[in-house]
C-alpha cells in the first residue's frame, strides 16, 4: 500500500513533511510489528517537533527567585481588569491611605497597575508614599510639590519608576521580545512626552512573536500588541517594596 505526500506550511522554520509509505501498513519486507513500531516512532517525532516550535514562540512565565506563581497571578490579575469599563480620567482626588483608590469607573494608565497589584496584597499607594517620606529628594520635582503627597504621588509613572528603580528590579530596555515575560512593567514615552506604563502578561500577539500588553491609553484597560508601540523608556519586576 503506497500513501500520499503531505505537505504543512513551514512553521517557524520547522517544515512537517509525510512521505510516501511512511506508515504502510504490512508488506512482504515489513510485519505488522515492525509498521507499528515506525508509526508510532512518526507520531513521537511529531509531537516533538510541535512541542519545540510551541516553546521556542513563547517566553518564560516568570523569573528566577520570584516569589511562587507571581507572575501567573499578576498577569490573570491584569488580564481581568480589562472586563472594566473605566473612562481615563487622571484628576486630582482626595482618597483614603492605605489601600485609597479613585472611583472605579475612573483612572488612567496607572491605576491599572495600582488595582493589578492590589488583587496580589501589594499597596503601592503605600510604597510610593513610605518610600517619599524617607527620600523625598530621590523622587522627580515635575509636579512643585516641596512634601509626599499620598492622594496622587502613586498616580504618576515618574514616581513609579522612582520607586522600582530603588525598590524594584532594573532590567534591559531591548528590541527583543523574548526579554520581556509575564508580570514585567514596562514605561514609555508617548508623543507630546508624555509617560505612560502597562504589565506585560501571558498572552502573545498574532503571530505569536510579542508577549501582549494590558494598559490603558484613553479607552480603559485594553490587551494590546503595542510593546514596541512607543519608544521604552523603563523596563521593571516588582515584588513589594522590602
């Protein structure tokens, strides 16, 4: 018995390819045994094959010394805030401290990453604030302020990368997308030079080659394709300020 030839799109440069009589059942030179042990032998280099082009499309869920499933939890955390409906609005507000928030219809790009954390137990209101009480001079003076200011300091990414930059893990601003994994924070610089922030998180784009964004640009929290969008000007892990 002869097969068909079957062809399949190469896949990340891997090209599937089945050939005439690959798997032919019995003939007088092949038993029964021996055409099992090859078709079985086709199916396991299959799948390796699959399981290499699956892992080499996708970036590691997390990174070395971070605590258990943070990643998985941030990036589900960030994933669901984009169920908000949430009208961008970055006016000055009085709000409690601790754990203070704006309504939850409102915010902008960084009350994304507040309320992300905050579902892991992590207040950065209160690390930002702490944080500018014992080293005010380490933080931007875009804003005139001459002391912490708990309702709104949070609210800025000028400050949030102040406090990743000391608190958090600095890493490399790079054109390469598989240096950027679930759970990593990453800012920008919009036209106007204006700041912006977003999460990256588990999901990928199209194509499969760019880890996803959850950020809000104006239309709420969205999960975009726009990691390399704008021009990065920070790229951090935080795991609660020590």
């Amino acid at each position: 018995m002869r097969f068909p030839t079957h062809e399949f799109t190469p896949v990340h440069g891997v090209h599937l390819r089945f050939e005439r009589n690959v798997c032919c059942a019995a003939t007088p030179q092949t038993t029964r045994k021996q055409a099992l042990y090859i078709w079985n032998a086709m199916i396991l280099r299959i799948v390796i094959i699959l399981f290499c082009v699956f892992t080499s499309s996708i970036s590691l869920a997390y990174r070395n010394d971070e605590p258990e499933h943070f990643s998985q939890l941030l990036s589900k955390a960030a994933v669901e805030r984009t169920s908000h409906t949430v009208r961008y609005d970055g006016s000055y507000r009085k709000i409690a401290y601790p754990n203070g928030d704006v309504p939850g219809q409102v915010g902008v790009c960084t009350d994304v990453i507040i309320r992300v954390y905050r579902k892991l137990g992590i207040d950065l209101q209160l690390d930002v604030h702490e944080e500018m009480k014992s080293n005010f001079a380490k933080f931007p003076k875009n804003w005139g302020l001459t002391h912490p200011d708990s309702n709104i300091d949070h609210r800025r990414v000028p400050n949030l990368q102040a406090l990743f930059n000391r608190k958090g893990i600095v890493l490399p601003v790079t054109d390469n997308p598989k240096d950027y994994v679930s759970g990593d924070l990453v800012t920008w610089v919009l036209p106007g030079n204006l700041p912006h922030i977003g999460i990256v998180v588990d999901r990928r784009s199209h194509d499969g080659s760019r880890p996803l964004i959850v950020h809000n640009i104006g239309q709420g929290p969205q999960l975009e394709d726009m990691l390399f969008g704008y021009p990065i000007t920070g790229h951090y892990r935080y795991y609660g300020k020590k």
